[in-house]
C-alpha cells in the first residue's frame, strides 16, 4: 500500500513539474517573441516614409503637419 502511494506521488509530481516547465517555456518565449516585435515596430517608425497621425480636437485623427502653426 505504502509502494503504491509513494508511485502515485512520484508520478504526479513529475507530471506536475513537467507541464509547469511546459507553460513557463511557452510564457518565456512569448516574452521574447513580443520584444522582437517591439524593437522591429521601433525601427520601422524612425523611417521616412511613416506618417505619425495625431487626434485632432474632433477626435479624428490625421497626420501631424509640423509646418503648421498653432494659434
């Protein structure tokens, strides 16, 4: 009896360990994958052919003219 509870335990634990160790590899590589996105989302807005868009007083939003004078 006390051979079959000591397996039980053995067994669910390596289980237990295992999956925690899957779902930890899994948050860590969304972690990273989420950065490279980010650093790549960073170049690409110092290019020159990206328009920034700014919210207008309407709520709308549209390009930001830095040719423009405020008021």
């Amino acid at each position: 009896m006390l051979f079959k509870l000591l397996t039980y335990i053995v067994v669910f634990s390596v289980v237990f360990y295992g999956i925690r160790k899957i779902i930890t590899d899994w948050r860590n590589k969304f972690i990273h994958d989420d950065a490279q996105k980010h650093q790549r989302d960073l170049k690409e807005r110092d290019q020159d052919n990206v328009i920034n868009l700014k919210p207008d007083d309407d709520g709308v939003f549209r390009p930001n003219d830095e040719n423009k004078k405020d008021d």
